[in-house]
C-alpha cells in the first residue's frame, strides 16, 4: 500500500467536518446563552427509574457534556494516527465519517435534554435515551461489517484483533445482532416505562456480551 493511501489529518480530511464543528460550537454557545436561566443546581443523572439522583451546578451543565462531545470527536480524528492499522482506515472512510457524525449527534442531543431538563421542559433524559440509544445501535449495526481491521475502532476483542477473519466475521454476526438488539430497544421504548426499561437493559447486555462469546468461538473454530 502506498504511503499517500494511509490515514492523514490535514485541511482535505478535515474540511468535510465543518457541520459537526458547527454543530458542536452551536450547542455550547446555546448552552452558554441559557445559563442564565438555570437553577443554581441542575440535575445531571437519573437512576434506573428516571428519577434524579445527581445535581450539578450550572458550569457543569453548560461546559461538561459539550466536553465530552469535543473531546471524542478529537479523539476520532487523532487516535487513529497512532493505530498499527492506521492505513486500514482509508479503506473505511466513509463510514467512520458516518461514525463520527452520528456520535455527535448522540452526545449533542443528550446535551439539548439536559438543558432542556434544568429549565424544566422535560422530566429528564429518559425519552431521549429509550429512543436514541436504540437508532444509535441500529446505525452502527448496519456500518459494522464495514469496519476494516483496526485498533481503535470496532469490536476489539482479543481474538478478533490477532486475526483478521475472527474480526470479519464477528463484526458482521455483531452487527445482525445491534440491528435486532436496536430495533427490540425501540419497540420498548413505547412500552410502560419500567418495562421498557428491562428490555432496553437485556438487549444492550446481548449486544455486549454475545459479539463476544462468539468471537471467542470463531477463534477456536479457526483454530
């Protein structure tokens, strides 16, 4: 593979992200232009329930969720700089845009919820994350298979990272499973809330521990 395939940071690469630069800007000076109109103490986490559990002040609800937004898009950007597999990311280029777009997306829209919650228009985040978390599952389903053979990025389990044909096949049986586990996730989220709450539980647990069970199988397969 030639040197100018291999992944690079520069104006041409970067360019194309400016909708998520305003995007981000967007929800931290609309953040910064609401803090005046925040209680003193705003709530920040909720249990299992929706009910608050965790305050915190202004600052943290204005500048902490916007962090976390900045913080993992540089992470997308540079990460990949220092990966052994860094020239593989040319060969998913397209849908680790899709990935960067779409997470976000996610950790912009919880900060809307959150602001939305300390000046009182929502109860919490609790609608945002029965929905949200579930079309976030079934958008990485359908890019999983996608995903070439990398450190960073992607299902990075032991077996599938020391062999290429584990990583094929347990992203594209992984990425099935987000699918169904994402599509059970959203039928429940207009369900009684408690109940739809176990079935999002259950069905992000399968997504997590089954692609791992099963990589673990494939590698003794193979072997």
């Amino acid at each position: 593979m030639k040197d100018t395939d291999t992944y690079r940071v520069n104006w041409q690469t970067l360019r194309k992200d400016w909708p998520l630069w305003v995007l981000l800007l967007g929800t931290f000076l609309l953040g910064i232009y609401l803090a005046p109109q925040l209680p003193e103490q705003v709530p920040t986490h909720w249990n299992f329930r929706g009910e608050v559990d965790g305050y915190g002040n202004r600052a943290t609800a204005v500048y902490l969720q916007p962090l976390i937004a900045v913080s993992m898009y540089l992470l997308m950007v540079f990460l990949p700089l220092i990966d052994p597999r860094r020239a593989n990311y040319t060969r998913f280029a397209g849908t680790y845009q899709h990935l960067k777009t779409i997470l976000v997306l996610f950790f912009c829209g919880f900060q809307l919820t959150i602001l939305a919650a300390g000046l009182g228009y929502l109860a919490g985040p609790d609608i945002f994350l029965r929905v949200g978390l579930p079309l976030l599952f079934i958008f990485l389903g359908n890019v999983m298979g996608q995903i070439k053979h990398n450190y960073f990025v992607g299902i990075k389990t032991p077996w599938a990272l020391a062999n290429e044909e584990v990583w094929r096949g347990t992203h594209r049986a992984a990425g099935r499973l987000w699918v169904l586990c994402g599509l059970a996730g959203l039928v429940a989220a207009f369900m009684p809330a408690t109940i739809g709450r176990i079935i999002l539980i259950i069905a992000l647990f399968a997504a997590g521990i089954v692609p791992f069970v099963h990589s673990y199988l494939l590698w003794r397969h193979l072997n």
